[in-house]
C-alpha cells in the first residue's frame, strides 16, 4: 500500500513540474556580453610653430605695439617678411630720442629747432661688453619686452623746453636686421 501512494504522489508530481515549464511560447533573448570599453588617452601632438630663429631669417621686420616715453618700455614684435615671428632675439641698438616741440615759442626759433637729445642701448654677443637695458621675450612667440631703468632726456634738454619723443629699434640677426625709423611714443 505504501507503493501504491508512492506511486501517485510521484506521478502527481510529474505532472505538476512537467518539463519544468508550462510555456512554450516565450523565447528569452540570450545573454549578450558587452566588451569592456578602452578608453584611449588623446594624443597631445606640440603645435607647429612658423617661427623662425632671427639668426636664420634672411629678413627683419620690426612692430612697435607700445611705448612709454616716461619710463622708456617698449613692447613689439619681430617677423619676416613672410610674417614668421622671430625667436631668439638678442642684439639690438636701442636709441631714444627727445626733440623740441615745433609748435612751443622759443627765443632762439632758428637755433633750438636743430636740438635734440639721446640715449642708447646697446647689446651686441660678439662683444664681451655688458648689454645695457633688457630685452625680454614673451609668452607670445615673436613678442618682446625692452625695458631701461634710467631713461631721463630731459635732464639733458635745454630748461623747460617742451620735448617730443622718438625712439629708433634695431635688431639685429646673423642674416639680416631690420630697417631703422624713428616712432613716436603713445
């Protein structure tokens, strides 16, 4: 007798679990495994620079951004002719000048026009002198910086003249210097 209910209770059972499923019907999609993301680190390439080494450059071209008469800083650019920016800068004849004011009476008209006043700097590395006022590049490639610690054209101009100031910049390469003008201060 105990076979018999044994019996019963394993066939009730099949036929409960069945194949373990009673719906045939639903397909389950299949397990898909992303592969892991590489993640690459961006390449830093250095920028290209058009610059041009002033010992190489077979030209010159000076560019006068700004200029204080008072305390004698300038700050400009150096380029080729082809617009390169040049790099490397350290010779230079810096002359600063104070002219008489046309337009200012004087008692002598004839004899105060022809005045003028100077002052140089000069930096040559050929020579073993001490370069005198600081030439200094800037972030900026081609950009430079000229500063003098004692400019002072009125001391050497006649008392109370009124003065216009020029300054004149040359820079010299291996190759080549720029032309020399006279600008006038902002």
């Amino acid at each position: 007798m105990k076979l018999k209910y044994l019996s019963a209770i394993l066939a009730s059972s099949l036929l409960m679990f069945g194949c373990s499923s009673d719906d045939d019907d639903v397909v389950t999609d299949p397990v898909v495994v992303e592969p892991p993301v590489v993640v690459v680190p961006p390449v830093v390439v250095d920028p290209v620079s058009d610059a041009v080494k002033i010992d190489d450059a077979s030209s010159v071209v000076v560019s006068l951004d700004t200029y204080n008469a008072t305390t004698g800083a300038l700050a400009f650019t150096l380029a080729n002719t082809e617009g390169k920016a040049l790099t490397d800068a350290t010779n230079y004849s810096i002359v600063y000048f104070g002219f008489p004011d046309p337009d200012s009476p004087s008692v002598k008209p004839k004899a105060w026009k022809r005045w003028h006043v100077t002052q140089s700097y000069v930096c040559d590395s050929a020579t073993t002198d001490e370069c005198t006022g600081t030439l200094a590049a800037t972030d900026t490639e081609g950009a430079y910086t000229f500063n003098v610690s004692d400019l002072d054209l009125q001391s050497k101009a006649s008392d109370d003249a009124d003065m216009i100031y020029k300054v004149a910049i040359e820079i010299n390469g291996a190759l080549a210097s720029n032309e020399i003008e006279l600008v006038s201060a902002n």
